[in-house]
C-alpha cells in the first residue's frame, strides 16, 4: 500500500511471518490472510505484498504448469501486487532450529545464485509495470565460518563473482521484460557485511576488485551495472543493534554512491545494566527470549565505548555480571509499536528516528515491516496475529502519514 503523504512510499509486511515452505502451504497462506488484510488496511487501493519463497517454495512454483500466471490472476483480482521478495532464508524458516544456517547456502555456492535468479524470474511476472522490484539477501556469509581474515577475504572475492553474475543476469532479465530488479545486500550482525562500514568497504573494494571485471565491460560501464543491480536492504533492527545512527548510515551510504533497494522496519530489545541486582532481575526477563529457533545476537556497549560481540543470547546471559558491560541491544525482531517489550526496552525510538529521515530525505520507495519473530516471542508477548500486523501498520503510517496528509 502506499505511505507518505504523496504516497512516496510501497509499505508492505513480510510474509515470512506465515510457516510454510512448499509452494502449496504458500498460496494457501497468502490466500488465507491476505484478502482480510487488504479489506482492513487498504480497501479502496492496492495492497502491497512482501513476498517470501523458500527454495522449495520457488522451484514448486516455476515448475507447475501455469502455476505463476495463476498468482499473478489472483494477485490482480485481489487488488494485491508484489514489489519485494525476502530471498534471505533459502530454506526452512519456521518449526525447526534455524541459527546459523539462514546464512547457508551463503554467496560462495552456486545454490544461492540459482536461488535468486529464480527469485528474480518469478518477481518479473508479478512486478506491476513501471515499477521497480527488490529481493533481499544473505550479506555474503556468516563471520564466524571464516575465522581468518584469509578466509574471509576469499569469501569476498567468491562472493563478488556471483554477485556479478546476478547482476548482469537482472541486467538482461531487465532488456528481456521490462522490469528492473535489484538485489538487496541486507547487513546484519555477526555476518561478513555487518554495518554500513564494512558494506562500503565491500561494495568500494571487493566488489569491484573482483565483480567489475568479470562482466566483461567498459570499467566505468561495469560498476555503473553493479551499482543499478546491487543495492542495500537496511534492516532498522540490525543497524540499532551496532549502535548506528541513521543520519551517519546513510551519510555513508550516499557518500559511496550505495543505493538502499529496501528499508526493512523493525525493532530491537535494548537493556541497560546496572549494578548486580538489577542485573540478575535482567537475566531473568531476558531468558524467556533466549529461544532455540533463530540466533539473536548480542552487542554489549563496554565502559571504554567500545563494542563486544556474542554470537547468541544465551551466550551473552552467562557474561552478565561482566563489570565492564554497560548497555546491550539484542537482535531479536519484536513488534515495531512497543516502546516495552516483556519489561524491557526495545529501540522504538531508533526507529522512529529512521522514519523521520526517511521522510525528510526519501532514499528508498520500498518498506517491509519484518516482524518474524512472533512465534516465539515469550507467551506474554504473543497477540493475535491480525491484530498485530494491523497495530504495526498504524504504527507506521502514524509516523510516516497516509498519502494526502498534510506534510
């Protein structure tokens, strides 16, 4: 639907939130809550969709006959269009222990290519004409695979190839149909891109180290190609997470010519501790999120204003009394309108700084809200999922405004 008020903005949710990982149990999800949500939030306009396929998902529905033309009948009948795809997890996201692997196959394996290039295809079809498409993904690999900088450095360069070999794939699905898809680079903690630093490292250094000469171009021709193609999902939870102002991020960003395909609006759990009692009153409300299905990273602001990192909640519980630890912001997606979360802080504000940025200085037209989490988020904190979805879209038009408010 759209937001701002000139209706600047596609807002949209993801819809990972729904379990399902075959192509069957997807339509059915879409078809089961998406009409409903339509006639809440956008009755008399389009209703933007935030697509997420699995591998399996995506390959089911390019395979079946007639399958994709069929979506998009449905789509347009509902008054529904698709403009982003979460191509992040390549397979199972619900029900199963996740963790590290939403990273794998990650930009060395020849999977996650064909994975998005299949993305790709299927968003050409459904993308309204005129509109441009984004698919968000994996920030090249997960850090703590690679614990050399060796390593790591041959991760860059394996995964800059392919990276240029999806965009020049998207150059051409571009002359074929008429759509322009960019890929969405999405950083987060622990990952081999994490912060706007080491993304414009990686887009100013490897990628065009190593990505600009494989396509074949005129230099200058080349990273123009790279740079329409190849873009930043800003995930708002994951820069609160390291501690990134917003005005700083997209300084960065515009300063390297990094276009931002996608902004992702979420909320993070922030903590401040104090001395040992408060602290282990903390540990307590902070253990219910601790669950075993996704990793939520912990970054720990110390005394000296330097960061320490731990790779999962549990983790970072058992380091608590720490003296050195004054302040930790979680990677754990909870609803975007609570400013409280199960007694604790979330960086709400944060977020509503990035929106006023985005409003005073549009750098990207696609919003995805990507609450995920709400299966396991503390019984407590677990509302009716309609519901929910619909106070996170009020939250957000609140702050942006509905097209034809006043500025």
């Amino acid at each position: 639907m759209r937001a701002g008020p000139g209706g600047e903005f596609h807002l949209t949710y993801c819809t990972n939130i729904h379990p399902g990982e075959s192509w069957d149990e997807v339509r059915a999800s879409l078809e089961r809550h998406l009409p409903p949500l339509k006639a809440q939030l956008s009755p008399r306009a389009p209703f933007g969709v935030g697509l997420r396929l699995s591998a399996r998902a995506a390959a089911e529905l390019e395979a079946e006959a007639g399958a994709l033309d069929r979506l998009a009948a449905w789509l347009e009948a509902e008054g529904l269009y698709v403009f982003t795809i979460n191509g992040f997890p390549h397979g199972g996201f619900h029900r199963t222990v996740v963790k590290d692997q939403v990273y794998a196959p990650d930009w060395t394996r020849a999977e996650r290519l064909d994975y998005t290039l299949r993305l790709a295809r299927i968003l050409a079809r459904l993308l309204p004409a005129g509109m441009e498409g984004g698919i968000s993904t994996v920030p090249l690999s997960y850090k703590r695979w690679h614990p050399s900088e060796a390593a790591r450095e041959e991760v860059r360069r394996a995964a800059s190839l392919r990276l240029a070999t999806a965009a020049a794939a998207l150059s051409r699905l571009a002359e074929e149909t008429g759509r322009l898809i960019h890929l969405d680079i999405e950083p987060e903690p622990d990952c081999l891109i994490e912060d706007a630093e080491e993304t414009v490292a990686f887009f100013g250094g490897p990628l065009l180290r190593h990505g600009a000469p494989a396509l074949g171009l005129p230099r200058g021709t080349a990273e123009e190609r790279l740079r329409v193609h190849l873009r930043v999902c800003w995930d708002a939870c994951h820069a609160a997470v390291e501690y990134e102002a917003p005005e700083a991020v997209l300084r960065r960003f515009e300063a390297a010519g990094i276009g931002v395909g996608k902004l992702q609006v979420s909320a993070a759990l922030k903590a401040t501790l104090g001395d040992a009692a408060a602290r282990r009153a903390l540990a307590e409300r902070l253990r219910p999120f601790a669950e075993s299905t996704y990793l939520h990273q912990v970054v720990e602001r110390r005394g000296d204003g330097g960061l320490r990192r731990h790779p999962d909640l549990d983790i970072a519980l058992g380091r608590i009394a720490d003296p050195e630890a004054r302040e930790w912001r979680v990677h754990f997606h909870v609803p975007v309108f609570a400013a409280d979360c199960g007694g604790l802080d979330t960086t709400r504000a944060e977020l509503e700084e990035t929106l006023a940025l985005l409003r005073r200085r549009p750098f990207c037209s696609h919003l995805e809200i990507e609450t995920y989490t709400w299966e396991v988020l503390p019984p407590a904190q677990r509302l009716d999922l309609a519901q929910s979805i619909r106070r996170e879209f009020d939250w957000v038009l609140g702050v942006l405004g509905r097209p034809g408010a006043a500025a």
